[in-house]
C-alpha cells in the first residue's frame, strides 16, 4: 500500500480545522473536520483522532473482525470529545465528523460519521463508499434535491450527525474486498464541494503519481474557491 497526504486551510478559513492521520502499523487512514468558535474545530478533531489511535493500539493485535474494533473506537471518540465539550464553555458546541479506513489484508474496514467521505476508484469508476450524514443528503435521498444542487446549497455545511454532540452516536460500519490497482480516497468537504465525484477520479486518473495526483486535486479546490479547508488522503492498492 502506498499513500499520499495534504492538509490545506484554503483560501477564506484562518484556521485549519481539519485533521488527519496514517498509522501504517495499524493500518489505519483517518480524516476530520471539527466545528466549534474559538479553535475548538481543531481541537475536536485532533482529539478525535488521537482517541481513535489510542483505543486501536490498545486493542492491537486486531481481532478477526477489526470492523467491530474500529466502530468501537469511534464511538470512544464521541465520548471523550462530548466529555470536554460538556466540561468547558470554551468548548460548547464543538464536535467533528470522522471518517476512518482499516486496511487488513486484503480489506478496507470503515468508520464514518459526518459528511468527510471515503471513495473507491476502480477501473475507472468511482464508488462513494460513505453517505452523507447531513441535511441536504437527506433532501436528496427524498428527492427534493439532485447531488448537484447539493454540492451548491446554502446549508450543504448543516450535519445530522458528528462527534461530540451526543453523549452517543451511531457510526457507520463497512467493508470491501480491495483488488490490485484499486486507489482509496479519504477527503473533507473542503474537496467535495468544489469537486464532483467525476472530477476527482479525472484527475486521480490523469495522476498515476500519488503525490501529483493529491496536489491536483487540491488546487482545483483552491482554484475554485478555497472556501473550506481541504484535507486529502490517497491510497493504492497494488
């Protein structure tokens, strides 16, 4: 498995509230993007992920079914960061999504909750492994908005579910069989809303070199706005 990184705060944010994190030891590919005033976005997801670090390493080796671990341990993030946010008015009202991928073997485990995304491009396709767990997602599950009408409205940023708002909350769990040439792409909305699903595996394709191919990506974001910050994390398999 090779792999490349960027974090990005764009071109309005003066903080980079997003996180990320590659533990090869585990395995383990993880993006955030916190939200809160006074910094605290930051500091929920550094949390976050480092909470979800600690609890695999203690749980190391993984069992068979390392998918039950990795919830498990997204779940122990929620509580430690609903806990500080509970604790201290600095920190009111802060949280962050998560969006984790487990690589064992021949399989992706995933963790997901918030609206950061995993992507799969295989042959040439794109397949978003992850929903959305936000209100304009939910639109378009009823039919009452297209993806595209999504990716532009006014209240794309509004979750229906994040880290550190419940005491708990319910993670999204997956896994896929990966194939030699497969390319796993973990991202924040700083991306995705700049970026259709279609643009991104054009230019992963165009980009057989990881570390070309993540810097593309994010100076298209940028080049059409920067209006969120932009984390990106980009696997092949071989």
């Amino acid at each position: 498995m090779k792999w490349s990184q960027a974090s990005e705060a764009g071109l309005v944010r003066r903080v980079n509230e997003d996180s990320l994190c590659v533990e090869p030891g585990l395995g383990l590919f993880t993006v955030a993007d916190g939200m809160g005033g006074h910094q605290a976005g930051e500091i929920a997801s550094r949390m976050a992920i480092a909470e979800l670090v600690r609890f695999l390493k203690a749980h190391h080796p993984l069992p068979d079914d390392p998918g039950t671990i990795l919830v498990q341990g997204v779940q122990e993030a929620n509580r430690l960061v609903y806990q500080l946010s509970s604790s201290s008015a600095s920190y009111r009202g802060m949280g962050t999504t998560l969006t984790a991928a487990l690589v064992t073997k021949d399989y992706l485990y995933l963790a997901h909750v918030g609206d950061s995304r995993i992507y799969l491009l295989r042959e040439g396709k794109m397949h978003q492994l992850t929903e959305d767990h936000s209100l304009v997602q939910e639109l378009v599950r009823l039919g009452g908005l297209s993806e595209e009408q999504a990716r532009c409205h006014p209240q794309r940023n509004v979750l229906t579910r994040a880290l550190g708002i419940e005491p708990r909350v319910e993670v999204d769990g997956g896994r896929v069989k990966l194939q030699p040439g497969d390319k796993v792409l973990l991202c924040t909305d700083g991306l995705t809303v700049h970026l259709s699903p279609q643009e991104i595996g054009m230019l992963v394709e165009k980009n057989p070199d990881l570390n070309r191919a993540v810097n593309k990506l994010v100076q298209a974001a940028l080049e059409r706005g920067g209006s969120d910050n932009i984390t990106v994390i980009l696997m092949a398999v071989e």
